[in-house]
C-alpha cells in the first residue's frame, strides 16, 4: 500500500517538472523590438538575455520590473546594478560566465538610459 502511494507522488511531482519546465521554455516575450537593438549592443543582449524575465519593455514578469525608473531608483549607480547583474541575486541568475564585463556594463548602460523610453 505505501509503495503505491509512493509510486503516485512520484508520479505526480514528475510531472509537476515536466509541466513547469514547458512553461519555462514556452513562455517567450513578445517582440517589441524597436529596431535600437541592432544599433546598440546593450539592447541587443537585453533582449536575448533578459527580456525573457524582465519583459521586452522592462515592465517585468518573472523578473521586477526595470523601466520607469525603477533601475535607478533600486541602484543608486550603475555599479551597484552590475554588481546584481555580474553575480546575481535571490532569483536573477549570474551573467558573469555568459557575457564578457563589456557586455556587462553594455546592457546597464542600456537598463538605465535606453530602456526607460522603450
């Protein structure tokens, strides 16, 4: 009896995963795309690296919001923001082994210039 119980809540959190993990992959942001991202590299990786979590305008979604103000008002300078952005924190993933620090400074520059006339 108890290995039928156990066999049941296998089964369930299985496929608890599988359910988030295609939610996961399948929610993609809509595009918005100005046409800025091919002119400017910290829109170019905003869009492909943070606009999945943060929405493609900043408005948030998975992530907190980023527009209106909100970069600037949460991170006083733009190396405070990096430091978030370099290493991560709570929820928000480390970038410091997927983009180079140019690409780095290049999308804060964007979060906190850019992004809030999008």
């Amino acid at each position: 009896m108890l290995k039928r119980v156990v066999t049941i809540v296998e089964g369930i959190a299985v496929a608890g995963f599988v359910v988030f993990v295609v939610l996961l992959l399948a929610k993609q942001p809509e595009s918005h795309n100005t046409g800025t991202s091919a002119n400017n590299p910290g829109a170019a990786i905003f869009d492909s690296q943070c606009a999945r979590c943060h929405g493609a305008n900043g408005e948030g979604d998975i992530g907190p919001k980023l527009n209106g103000g909100a970069v600037t008002r949460d991170f006083q300078n733009a190396d405070a923001e990096l430091v978030v952005v370099t290493y991560g924190r709570g929820g928000m993933p480390a970038f410091a082994g997927k983009l180079s620090p140019e690409q780095l400074r290049e999308v804060v520059d964007f979060t906190r210039t850019q992004l809030q006339q999008r």
